[in-house]
C-alpha cells in the first residue's frame, strides 16, 4: 500500500470527526474523563498533525485548505473550528485539572493482574508517564496554536479562553515535566543478583560474568559519571552514591510513574503554586522499556525548533527541559550500546528481547530496544553498518509479528495485537490489587521506526527496503480499521486481518489511532526530505548534460536566423529552459536532471533528423 500522509490524515480526520462530534458538539464517550492518556490520544489525532504539518493548520481561517475543511466539516467551518478546538481544549484541561494538581491517572487504561478482582479508585487515580508525555506533546501543540489563533479572532470571551486555556495549558506542561523528571530511575545491581545475572547474559554472548562486567565498566564509565554529576534531579540521593561503585551493573529510564523515595522537584515559588502538591511515589525504582520509549517520543518537542521559535516555554520550564534532554541522551547513548554489545551478534539480534525485571521476552521488547536505537541513530547520523543492521532486525520483528508471514493455527505472535502484551506494575500493589498495563501497538510502533529509519538512511537498497516494509506494515494495518458501526474508519480491528483472534467487541483504540497518526506525519517529514544522492547517477547527468549542451550549441549554429520566431526557434527556447533546470538540479536531484537531459537530447535529435529529412545542412 502507497504511503500517502496527506491523504490518508484527511481520511482519519473524516472518521475522527464524524465519530467525536454529535450535532456540532463534541463528545468524550462513554468512557469520558476516566483516562487522561485516551482523552490526549484523541485530541492529539487531531493537534498534532495540525500543529506539526503547514498545509494542515487550523489555527488560520483564512488559509485553511478545502480538502480540510471538507474532511474537518463535522467539526464546523474553518471559522468554527479554531473556536470549537479552545473549548474543547479548555474542557480536557478542567477535566483532568484535579483537586490540587494536574491528573495524569492512567484511569481504566490500568487493569488488575487477576481478572476477578477491581482496582480501587486511588489506583485509578495513579499518575502514568504515558500521560506525562502525552501531556508535553498536547500541550506545546496547544500553546503554539493559542499563539497564532489570538492574532486571528476579535471577539472578547473567545479572547478570555485563550488566556484561561494558555495558563492551564502552560500549568499542565509544568506539571508533566516535573513528573518525567521524578520517574527517570537507575537501577543499581549486583552482578550476582537475579536481575544482575540476567543483564549479563544478555550483554555476555558466551562470555563470563567477570568478562561482562570488566566490558561494561569500560563501555559505560563516562556515562556513569556523567549521571552521577549531572543528573541529581528528581533522584535519589543514595542512588547516586550505589552508582559509584564501578562493580555494580546498572539500567536507566523510566519507571511506570512517580518512583518511590523520588524527592520533589524544586520550583520558583509561583510555578510551585500553580503546579501544586508534588504526590510520594509508588513505582519501584527500576526502567519499563515501553515506558522509557514513551517518554523519549515526548521529551524531543521541547527542544524542537518550532519550541524554540514560538518561545513556548518560559525560564523555570526551559531549565526543567534542559534537565530532561540530559536524561534523554544519556537513556539514548545506554540502551543503544546494550543493544549494540560486544564485537560480534547484537544482543538486539538475538529475537525475542528478554527484560531483566520479571525475566519477561516478547517481540514487543525488541521493538522497544529497536525504538531506542532508532531515536539514538537518528541523534548521531547512524553509519551504514549500523543501519544494515538495524533494518534486518525490523525485518525480522515484521515477519515474526506475522506481518510479514502467515499466521498459523494457535500462534504465541497473535498475543502482539490481541491482546497486547501485558507488563506488570510493581508498586501498585501497595495500593490494592497488582496492577498491569497492556500494549497492542506493536504494528504501529514498527511502522513509525521503520519510517524513522527510512528518512535517516542515505543508502538506497536500505531505504528501499525500509519503504517497501513500511508499505506493507501500513497495508496491515489499514486492513485493521473498523469497518461498521461506531468508529468507522478509526481502529482497531484485528479480526479484519487474523480471522482466528476474537471478533472486536470493544470500543475505539484511540491508542492505535494516535499511534498511526503519529506515522504519518512521520511520513509527511520523510517526503519532505531530500531524495538520496547517487553519485554514480550524478556524474552520468553530468556527462549527458556535457553532451546536451554541446548538440545544443551546434543547433542553435545550424538554424538559420529567420527561424529564430518559428515554431522551432520556439522549441530551442523550450530546450533551453530544461537545460538550465537540469543544471540547477544535478546535485539535489541527478534522477530528476537525467530525465530532464533526455528529454533534451531526444528533441536535439528530431531536430537535427527533421533538418536531414529536408536536405538543409547549415548556413
């Protein structure tokens, strides 16, 4: 399937629309304010694109384009439709407002581990990083779409909300910043420990324990002691001092909430105020893969140039991104030497990844490893070797998620997409029944790497390969829209494509639907790259430009002067003008010059044969 942002954003907007708004009014569902991570999600299907795509902006009337104000037309006219987004905006803000703090509660996104048993409200309540980073990317969307949209309306109480909406948004930020900062954990142990015995046979391919840790001491001394200079933030302080203790092993990222023990965040005086009560922890001090990725996909917004552009960030926020953007290189440059380790197999190369917590393996935890990697490729410009690499691995993911292959009967890969891969939450049992939390993205997440990856590869046969997965991971997954009834269009289906797994009885994923939104306007800055430059493809052009300009040079001597306002001084002119642009863009574009050179150089030659035909030979 054709990967085309543009208008396959336009059809989830339609379906998005049509499903959200009942009369001109917008509705949260059945399932309204009990998670603030499907409230985000759904509101960011629409934001974000708006936000991150020219062509897609809302926050204009006067130059929103037909194509999206006809998909958007449930949501009002373009007029409308900024107007309609501040007052839904400002009623996600107040409903996930809290009594003394912005609510980040993971609500019925958290299950409890054994199905007989409910989770009590307070565990409902519990702060997620998944809303944390949601949060940052929502609101850094809204306050840069509060900035343009004050410019374009007059009217007095439309005014006043954006100003109540720009501080709560703004509040919110804060808020979601501080708590990423306070659920980054690193995770000190003994190498003789059940978790220090598994992270050495994960790095030890066939080496001893001793071996393992006289490598990892030498690949992770630098990063150790910038984490223990650097990065006292939100972390405990008797962390930092097991740190330093170049026996011991460790893991950094981030816990699934605030992490037990984490001291509050020190802010100015106002900003404590407005943020309100920073809340004890109760997650346990170790790094969740899928929650470390999460927050990696947010952390980036705040240091975007359209951040910086905007100014959306005032001093006391900026110094917390600051803090933030050292975790998440230092996260980056840690996950990515694990998965690269030692000289000879990756241990990323060894499917299906096995955690060190829960001695947990699935697909899923190699696609999270494989995200990581991908985040730090795409930092440091990754080098062909490394990139090969990483292209099989996501090769493989596809084929074992039966993506790529056939599913057979009773097959484990079917646990992928339905029901998701569970995760234990340690910690919540303090608070009642032992918590879990279930991913059923692997497709998407493996789509949005494998486009990743696509715009950073400068090689032709990886890209090549990379486009051609991602058309087939998009064709998967397009398959999996609903098909009837409520939420036509959206996701997630999967009995449209496995035919043994349940048929979908529950309502809109709006997780899915964020997540392949997100992919296409990964797509949209794919497309807005650069093609690959060939050089052998280059210094053919150049050769047949040469060439070109030279039978050009001797046409224009060849034709006599009257002719110069005949039809075929008029097709000199033309071939003229397709010379200069094939010089312009020999370099950027030595596919699109070589058209453009034979082009020319056929017309060269029916003039030239035209000439013979008549028996003209010159001046």
């Amino acid at each position: 399937m054709l990967i085309k942002p543009r208008q396959h954003l336009l059809e989830i907007w339609q379906a998005m629309t049509r499903h959200s708004f009942d009369d001109g009014d917008w509705s949260w569902g059945t399932r309204s304010g009990l998670s603030s991570v499907e409230d985000a999600e759904r509101l960011l299907c629409l934001m974000f694109p708006a936000t991150e795509i020219a062509s897609l902006r809302l926050d204009d009337p006067d130059i929103t384009q037909d194509d999206v104000a006809k998909a958007l037309k449930a949501a009002g006219d373009p007029t409308e439709i900024p107007r309609n987004l501040v007052t839904i905006l400002t009623e996600f803000m107040a409903r996930h407002g809290g009594d003394d703090c912005p609510s980040f509660a993971g609500g019925h996104y958290y299950a409890a581990e054994d199905p007989g048993r409910e989770l009590t409200r307070e565990q409902r309540e519990i702060d997620v990083v998944d809303s944390y980073s949601m949060s940052l990317t929502l609101c850094l969307a809204t306050l840069g779409f509060l900035k343009v949209y004050r410019g374009k309306t007059q009217r007095a109480s439309t005014l006043a909300q954006i100003d109540r909406l720009s501080e709560a948004a703004s509040t919110r930020l804060t808020a979601a910043m501080v708590g990423l900062l306070r659920s980054f954990t690193v995770n000190v142990v003994d190498i003789d420990s059940s978790q220090g015995r598994a992270l050495a046979r994960l790095l030890g391919q066939g080496l001893s324990e001793r071996q393992v840790l006289q490598r990892f001491q030498e690949r992770f001394k630098a990063l150790r002691a910038v984490i223990g200079e650097s990065m006292t933030l939100g972390l405990d302080a008797d962390v930092i001092d097991e740190l330093r203790n170049e026996n011991r092993l460790f893991e950094c990222g981030w816990a699934w909430s605030l992490v037990k023990g984490a001291p509050p965040v020190e802010l100015e005086e106002a900003t404590a105020r407005a943020v309100g009560t920073q809340a004890e922890g109760v997650a346990h001090p170790v790094p969740y893969l899928y929650f470390t990725v999460v927050a990696l996909d947010g952390i980036p917004e705040l240091i975007s140039d359209r951040t910086l552009v905007l100014g959306l960030l005032d001093s006391e926020q900026q110094k917390l991104a600051n803090a933030l953007r050292l975790r998440w290189e230092i996260t980056q440059q840690y996950w990515s030497a694990v998965a690269r380790f030692g000289d000879g197999t990756w241990p990323l190369e060894d499917i299906p990844w096995r955690t060190t917590l829960e001695q947990l393996e699935s697909e899923y935890f190699s696609l999270s490893v494989a995200s990581i990697l991908v985040h730090d490729l795409v930092r440091r410009r990754a080098t062909d070797d490394d990139l090969t690499r990483t292209v099989a691995v996501m090769e493989r993911l596809a084929e074992r998620g039966r993506i790529t292959s056939g599913m057979t009967r009773e097959d484990p890969a079917m646990t992928l997409h339905d029901p998701g891969i569970s995760l234990p939450l340690l910690g919540s049992e303090t608070l009642g029944p032992p918590m879990r939390w279930t991913m059923a993205d692997f497709s998407a997440q493996l789509l949005k790497r494998t486009i990743q990856l696509c715009a950073l590869s400068r090689n032709i046969a990886s890209q090549d390969r990379l486009l051609r997965l991602a058309e087939n991971v998009l064709g998967h997954l397009w398959q999996r829209r609903v098909g009837d009834g409520a939420g036509t269009g959206l996701w997630d289906d999967v009995h449209a494509v496995y035919p043994e797994s349940p048929a979908r009885m529950g309502p809109t994923s709006w997780s899915v639907t964020e997540r392949v939104t997100e992919c296409m306007v990964a797509a949209h800055g794919l497309y807005t790259e650069r093609p690959i430059h060939s050089p052998e493809l280059r210094s053919l052009t150049a050769a047949l430009l040469s060439e070109a300009a030279h039978l050009f040079g001797k046409e224009q001597m060849e034709q006599p002067a009257p002719l110069v306002k005949s039809s075929q001084g008029e097709a000199l002119k033309a071939i003229e003008v397709d010379l200069r642009r094939a010089r312009f863009l020999l370099d950027a574009q030595p596919g699109t010059a070589h058209a453009l050179v034979l082009g020319v150089l056929a017309r060269l030659d029916s003039l030239a044969r035209a000439r013979e035909n008549t028996g003209y030979t010159g001046v």
